[in-house]
C-alpha cells in the first residue's frame, strides 16, 4: 500500500493508530477526497450551479455527481475506519512503535507528552539514516536543552539559513483559553450568518477576552532569568524586534491586512474612474482642515510610539508613569485622528448607500476604525502590563509587536485621509 507521509508520524507515535490501519486510513481518506471534490469541477464547467439541490435529468451532469457521491462514500469510510481505530487502540496497552519503516527524518523520533528529550543539531536531510542511535541519543539527554531552564515550556530559536543559536524561546503550555477564543470565533461568524447579531457579538467578546487572558499568562514573570548556560553557550531568553519569531508574525499578519486596504482602494479608484467628476455629483469629500488634522495625529501618534520605544529600550528604561503616559497620549493621538476624519466625511455628508463613491470611502473608513478600536484595546494591554510591579525590559517583546501594529494603522491613516484627494486631484488632471 506504500508508505505513509511524515506527517502522518505523530498519530503512529502517540499510540492513536496502528501503522497498518493508518496506511489504510490515509489512502480510504486521499481517495475518497480526491474522488469526491475533483469531478464536481467538472459537472462546474458544463454549467452546474452551486447549492443548487435539484436539477433536470439530462443536463450531463449525473455521472460526475454519482462520482462524488461514491467518493463520499469512501471518505466517511476513512472517517469512520479512523474512529474505530482510535477507539480500539486507546483501549490496548501502549508502547513504543518506534520508527516501523526506517523513515530518515525526525518525525520518527519517538516522543512523549513532553516532547522530545533533548533537541539534536541536524546538518542533513536524513539524520535517523546518518546516526541510527539518534534517537537513543536524544531520549537519553545527550544534545541541547535537556533540562529546563525558566521551569515551563522551552525550545530554541535559531538564524533562518545557518540555524545558528539566537535565543531561548518559552513555550506557551496548557490552557483552555485558546479553545474557548476558537470556539468564541467559530461562533461568531456563524451566529452572523444566522443573523443573530446580539449572540455574536457576545461569542466574539468571549473570544477577545479569552485571547488577552491567554496572551497575559503568557508575559514573563518576576523568576524569569535574563540569559541560559545551555551547554556552555549562554544565550538571552527571550528576544524583541525582528529578532523574535512572533515580530516576524506580524509582519506576516500586516502583509495580508495590507491587501484587504488595497482592495478598498482600489475599488475606491474603480468607482471614481467611472464617474464623469470626482467625486460624483451628490457626493463630497473631507475639507482640507479635517485631512490635514487626520495626518497630523497619525504622525503625532507614532513620533509619541517612537519616543515611547526609545524610553523602553535605552539601558536604564524609563518610569512606568512615563512609558503609560506616552502610551495613552499616542492612543488618543490616534483616535483623534480617525474622529477628525470622520468628522471631516460626515460634515461633507456622507452617504454610503446613496452613490458608491461614497460606499467605498466608508469602506476604507470602517476598516480604519477596526484598526483604531484594535489599537485602543493593545494600548490598555501595554498600559496594564507597565503597571506591575516588575522590571518594564520584560514587555519588550510585547512593546515591539504592539508598536509595529500600531505604526502601520498610523500609517494607513494617512492613506485613508489622503486617497480621495489624490484620486480626485489625478482625475482633474
């Protein structure tokens, strides 16, 4: 039957499948996918429509959904074998299955509920074909990180090419709180889709508050040492800026949030290229006093984040009344700026569901105010967490990230105060 994927290794390793049934499992579940999904593409070409549960005979497109149909089948076989299965095996004794087909990789590095013992250096493609006792080797202690250091969940961070050691990472460990904040998302779109709008908004305040109690008992405690001997090599625990792993999430976070601004203005660039004036009779836009008030805020706000970085930052960091302070100035700086140009938009009558120039300048208006409502609530966390009676060099990681977020809605501020005045102005000109 072949051989399964890698990532297939942690159910044969956790004791949930055997590695017979997981093979069989595997290819019931692939086929029945493929067969299942792949012809309804095809009946889509010749013209079959979405969620449509009923059709004339005739149309060609029987074969292609008894195709699916049979997939179907085929799948739920695999669902209901994987079920059996997990059943069956849970109930019998566990041990170790090892690595049942010599795989080269280390998913097939026996683990535990802890994980793998000691962290190896990897300097090939097939390091369990390289050191057959590797694995040995590993549950024995013998490589990085035997032991812990902070007393919770650790691993290592390394440079991206040369896997170099850059710093000691803290593992988040078990909670409840980052279920309830899925659970609370799942539910607040689908309550939305069923147009219960007061049970959404409640599941996606559980949401919000289970990530920010989450995130919270993640923040560095008092005990927390500033640098780890691990193996002769000391290294800081913890890191900030593009050196962290999560400054670079955010980064990533930003790229699509940017896409989603794009979007807006390019539908605000489409609309205005239709109208015969920009912008459209019927519609106008914020006075040059409110644009101007907008940008001067959003800069406002992010040279008052900048100082509050550099006080941060500096060898012997500022009070934490300083550092709340610049923190809740460049807070209402930005808010400002986003009422301003509200403002501004309102006063020149705004009216989304008149004309659609005026749609998608509340479009780009709306997603700034998320950004804003974001900020505030980021604004409070950082207010909360300099507020302890701890060194303030233990929210530099939270600092950082914060403050990326924050700049870029500073900066996507001035976008939206400026966007329809440079259409306008390219459109007369």
């Amino acid at each position: 039957m072949g051989s399964l994927p890698p990532y297939w290794a942690p159910l044969v390793n956790g004791h949930m499948l055997s590695e017979r049934s997981a093979k069989r499992v595997f290819w019931l579940m692939f086929g029945g996918f493929n067969l299942a999904f792949f012809p309804m593409h095809v009946s889509g070409l010749l013209g079959m429509p979405r969620r449509v549960y009923t059709y004339p005979a005739g149309l060609g497109f029987e074969p292609w959904n008894l195709l699916s149909t049979a997939g179907a089948v085929v799948l739920a076989a695999g669902v209901a074998l994987f079920v059996f299965d997990l059943l069956r095996w849970s109930l019998r004794p566990q041990r170790e299955p090892g690595d049942p087909w010599r795989a080269p990789s280390l998913e097939w590095v026996g683990t535990h509920s802890y994980g793998i013992r000691s962290i190896p250096t990897v300097d090939s493609r097939y390091p369990l074909w390289d050191t057959p006792q590797l694995a040995k080797e590993i549950e024995a202690g013998q490589h990085w990180l035997p032991a812990v250091v902070t007393g919770g969940r650790e691993t290592l961070v390394t440079s991206p090419r040369r896997a170099e050691l850059r710093y000691l990472l803290r593992v988040s460990g078990p909670s409840w709180l980052p279920l309830a904040a899925a659970a609370g998302t799942a539910g607040f779109f689908l309550l939305l889709t069923m147009e219960l709008n007061v049970a959404a908004f409640a599941a996606g305040v559980a949401a919000i508050a289970s990530l920010i109690g989450w995130l919270w008992s993640q923040e560095p405690g008092p005990g927390l040492p500033a640098t780890a001997d691990i193996g002769g090599v000391v290294l800081p625990v913890g890191a900030w800026g593009p050196r962290a792993h999560s400054w670079w999430a955010m980064v990533v976070l930003l790229v699509v949030d940017t896409t989603i601004f794009l979007s807006f203005g390019f539908a605000h660039l489409h609309v205005s290229m239709q109208a015969t004036t920009c912008p459209p009779p019927g519609a106008a836009q914020a006075s040059d006093s409110a644009t101007l008030a907008a940008v001067g805020l959003a800069l406002l706000a992010s040279a008052l984040l900048a100082t509050m970085q550099r006080a941060l930052n500096r060898p012997r960091p500022a009070s934490r009344l300083l550092l709340i302070a610049l923190g809740l100035a460049a807070s209402i700086a930005t808010a400002g700026s986003f009422a301003a140009l509200l403002g501004g938009h309102l006063d020149a009558g705004l009216a989304p569901r008149a004309n659609a120039w005026s749609a998608t300048v509340a479009a780009m208006l709306g997603f700034q105010g998320l950004h804003v409502a974001i900020v505030s609530l980021m604004a409070i966390y950082l207010c909360a967490l300099w507020s302890r009676r701890l060194p303030q060099t233990l929210s530099r990681t939270s600092t950082s990230n914060v403050a990326l977020f924050w700049h870029f809605s500073n900066v996507q501020a001035v976008l939206v105060a400026i966007v329809p005045h440079l259409v306008a102005w390219g459109m007369k000109s």
